[in-house]
C-alpha cells in the first residue's frame, strides 16, 4: 500500500474534534426515539428518556461500589435491560465490559474471568450457583451486583453488594460522564475455537461507534432496510455474543423500539414477536429452524408474516429459507466473526435480483452477500495473491476495516497469526462473483480432501438439508486409509419415529452427481441419524465435539 503526504491544514485554537464515545450513540437515540420503549420480557418497559436516567444511575452504583476507569466489569445476565444499561454505563465511565458466555463450562468461565483480570461483576440469580463455585479463585474481584426478576429470598455464600433495582432507585439520575481518548478499550469477550483457551477479543469505543454507524447504514439500504425508529427490534443472538452483533447499539443510534426477551424460550420469544409485533430480530440458523418449528408457527395458530430475520453465524441453507418464506419470514445473510466486531458483508440484492421472484432471489439471499462501506474485503490463494471474482475460484477470505479488532488480549503469537501481512485472516474459505457477492465455502478446517480433491462441507449440509424427512445435517471428514478422508453425514430426521433410509438420502444426493453439482467422491462415506447434533455455546455446530464423539 502506497503512501502520500496531503497537506494538512491546522484547526484554529478554539476548535475542537471531539472523540467518538459511546455515550454519543445513546444521545442520538434519546433524541430520535420519542416515545419508543425498552421492553423486557413481559415484565416491564419505560421509554428511552428514563433508559438514559437508568444509564446514568447505574454509572453511579458503579462508582459507589469502587469502579473506575480502566477497570473491567464483568456480566453474567440473560437478554435483559439491565445488560442494555451495561452496555453504555460501564464504557461511558472508562471501564472495560466483560460480557461473559454463560454457556460455557464453569472452568472455562473461570478461566475467562481470571485472565480478563475482572474487577467487578453484575450476575443474575440463575449465574449465582455458578460463581459461587469460583469466587474464592477469583480473589481480584471487588463485589457481586444481584440481577434479578423478583423480589424474592436468596440463599447465597456469594458476597453480594446488593439488588440491582434496589441501589439503582438510590442513585441521582444525572451522571458527569467524562472525556477520554477515543481509542480506550470499551469491550470485552472471548471467543473459542478449536484448540486452547478461549481467545479475549476487545474493541474500541472508536471502533464501536465506526462499526454501529456503518451497521445502521446497511441497515437502512435500499432493498434491505431492516431497521429504523419506526421498527421494533429484538435480539435472538446472546448479548455476550459480540455485542449481539453490534445491533443494540445500531437500534439505540437510531430509536428503534427494543424488546429483551431475557432466557431464550420458545413459547416467551413467539409471544413476544406476536404481542410487540417485532418487525426485526437476528439469530443463528439453529434457532430459526427452532422457531420455525415451533408448533404455534408450524401450525398456523401464530402467524409471523412480515418478520424480517438476518441470519449468521453459519450458512443459511436453501431449504431453511424457504420454509421461512412459506411462513412469511423473510430471511437474509450476513457474514463476520468475533474478531470483526462483527458485521462485513450482508446480502444487500442488486435490484434486477430484487425486483425478481422469490426462487430467482433464493441462492442469492443465501450468500454471505456484499462488503458493507469501509470493509476491504479479498479471497486470496496460498500465497496471498488475491483470486479473480469468477464464483469459482475458492480461497481464503481476508478483511481490512476500521473496527476489527486489533489483537487478541495477552496473546502475541495468536495475534501475529490472526493478523498476516497487514490482513485480518478469517480461516474461512470461499468465492467472489462477478458482482462481488461472497459465498462461503467452508472453514479451513472443515474442507475435506478426500483422494487429493477438495469437498465442501457446507455444500454436501445445504445439499442434504433439501432430502425429504431432513431437519438438520453436519458433515465432517473422517481418517480414511485409502483416500485420505471420506465425508460422513450426522441426520436430523424430521420424524424420530420415522428417519429416511441412508440409502434413500443417498438416491437423493446422486441426482446432484448427474447434475454436475457435486462429484461423486463427495458423496458421503456414511450417514447416522441422531436425534440432536452437538451445538456451540452460541449455536453453531460443533464440528469439534462431532469430531472427538464419532
């Protein structure tokens, strides 16, 4: 990359540049909002003007209790307002949010909190158990802030400081926020992979305030427009879970009404998307295939049309999406990682395909779609050569944008190897189009070389995904003495009682061979019917656990 010296002119002495915090996205949203709502569950709701007093009385429980800049605030809360509150409060202040998995193992939980270095914790009475256990290893944090619904006896060895409600209505609505540099750590969270600890991923508020701005550009893209004031928004991705990606702080920008629906429960999510009318939400494709078939909506007796649901994490299949139209959902994808904060593509349609019908506009809406303003985005080979936009030439995906993270918190040499000659490098594998649409191929570690030739697995999932009786399928390779590795398929079925045959999901797959979608080596080797596939703490499928237990 080539570098120049423009001239820079100087401000005058009584300008000022101010930084971008946080706390800027919320002022924007209290002016746009109006009357809109903070919805939590069936519980409660107040409008964004007390959103913000609540803001600033946490920032003051907080302080009272020892919290200062730099510090790092750890959560451990269902999809609430309060994990809402946290997000602006403790960054506002100078403090780092910690927002913990609750989902993984209480030693890797531990692990986490010890090397996040908390000083400070906020935990919902379901959590209290659990840090109960790890405390007394956790000998740096201050105190223990009770999270709750109710009001209701605690037995707990826990050393709380007190209810979150209780010391919230004692502090004065008004906080002085301070000023700081723009470039401070706001977030924290760790993301896990295949090998080792879990890995810390931290952001700026500079780059979070970069990425929301973008985020609620997407979002309101001709053909795409997702979000506005005059939506209503609720997450189905976890708060801790890249800040839900990034969404409560694009929807806070803009004033849309929010809906928390705290612990994610089929019948709770379905009531809350029929009785607030939920314009917009955002999940894996396991919990769209989990509220798809939930007997209300699978029935009819719930009718969710108009619902508009943006789906990462893993490759929305064909088949998922249309069932998810036959039921008036309308389905789109989106692409990013932990590490990219995490939004970088999203398949905003071009209009001919837009304009198109629905089976016309189906492959398309399952691509990971276009580069979103400000990402700088190449598929490059072996060598770091970037590949032609041909849709067919499959290499390694590698980001430039503003608010991708930096490195990951006290690790230099997964650091270096995350970021490669000046390139943040995804691990996934895919291909360009001529229009410049991504399409996910696979993750490096997931593509199976059976016999010197390349198979994708999400390709063979999407394939057997479409088989009659077929509700969910993952696809590993598996030791093979004569071809290296051979494809093995774990089914679904949509009927416990009543699988297909293994050889009736082969017939099916054969017609994609005389079609010359997929080769015949890519057929798998051997197909299991399960009764559930093993998941990630956020929904993915664990390919690494399906490793180790076939």
């Amino acid at each position: 990359m080539t570098t120049v010296n423009p001239k820079i002119l100087p401000p005058t002495p009584s300008a000022t540049n101010p930084p971008l915090l946080i706390g800027e996205l919320l002022e924007s949203g209290v002016r746009m909002a109006g009357d809109n709502q903070i919805v939590y569950r069936d519980l409660g709701r107040h409008d964004y003007r007390r959103f913000r007093e609540r803001v600033h009385q946490l920032a003051h429980l907080l302080t009272a209790r020892g919290v200062r800049a730099g510090d790092v605030v750890a959560v451990l809360d269902w999809d609430s307002h309060r994990y809402l509150e946290a997000f602006f409060a403790v960054p506002m202040l100078g403090a780092i949010l910690h927002t913990v998995n609750v989902r993984l193992s209480p030693e890797q939980i531990h692990y986490t909190m010890e090397h996040a270095e908390d000083d400070f914790v906020l935990v919902h009475r379901d959590f209290v158990p659990l840090l109960e256990g790890l405390h007394e290893r956790l000998p740096r944090i201050r105190g223990y802030l009770l999270c709750q619904e109710e009001e209701a006896p605690l037995d707990a060895t826990l050393p709380l400081v007190g209810e979150y409600e209780a010391l919230l209505a004692e502090q004065p609505r008004h906080y002085d926020f301070p000023t700081f540099d723009e470039n401070a750590v706001a977030t924290l969270f760790y993301t896990t992979g295949t090998t080792g600890n879990p890995k810390g991923v931290y952001f700026t508020h500079r780059q979070l305030v970069l990425h929301t701005l973008t985020e609620a550009s997407t979002f309101q893209a001709p053909g795409f427009e997702l979000l506005d004031r005059d939506k209503v928004y609720m997450p189905i991705t976890p708060m801790f879970h890249v800040h839900a990606w990034g969404v409560p702080y694009t929807a806070t920008l803009l004033g849309a009404t929010q809906v928390y629906p705290g612990r994610y429960e089929p019948e709770m999510l379905v009531r809350l998307l029929v009785s607030e009318k939920v314009d917009f939400s955002h999940c894996v494709p396991t919990l769209l295939g989990m509220v798809v078939g939930a007997e209300p909506v699978a029935s009819g007796r719930v009718d969710l049309s108009g619902w508009k649901l943006l789906i990462g994490g893993s490759p929305l299949t064909q088949a998922l999406a249309r069932r998810a139209h036959e039921l008036g959902i309308d389905t789109r994808s989106a692409y990013g990682m932990s590490e990219t904060c995490p939004l970088l593509t999203a398949t905003m349609l071009p209009r001919d395909i837009d304009e198109a019908d629905f089976e016309t506009q189906l492959p398309w809406r399952c691509k990971a779609g276009l580069p979103i303003p400000l990402v700088h985005l190449q598929v490059v080979d072996e060598s770091g050569t970037p590949l032609p936009r041909d849709g067919e030439s499959v290499g390694e995906v590698r980001v430039r944008a503003p608010w991708l993270t930096q490195a990951y918190f006290k690790e230099t040499t997964r650091s270096e190897e995350l970021w490669r000659d000046g390139w943040l490098h995804t691990g996934d594998v895919a291909t360009l189009d001529e229009r410049g649409f991504l399409q996910i191929r696979d993750r490096i570690k997931d593509v199976i070389k059976t016999g010197g030739e390349w198979v994708s697995s999400l390709e063979l999932e999407n394939l057997i995904t479409q088989c009659p009786g077929v509700a969910e399928v993952a696809v590993i390779g598996v030791p093979d003495e004569q071809w290296g590795e051979r494809p093995a398929a774990l089914v679904v079925p949509t009927d416990l009682n009543a699988p297909p045959a293994s050889d009736e999901v082969l017939a099916f797959l054969k017609r994609f061979v005389s079609e010359g979608r997929i080769n015949r080596w890519a057929l798998p080797s051997s197909i299991r019917f399960v009764d559930e596939i093993p998941k990630t703490s956020v929904g993915k499928l664990d390919k690494k656990r399906i490793r180790q237990e076939i």
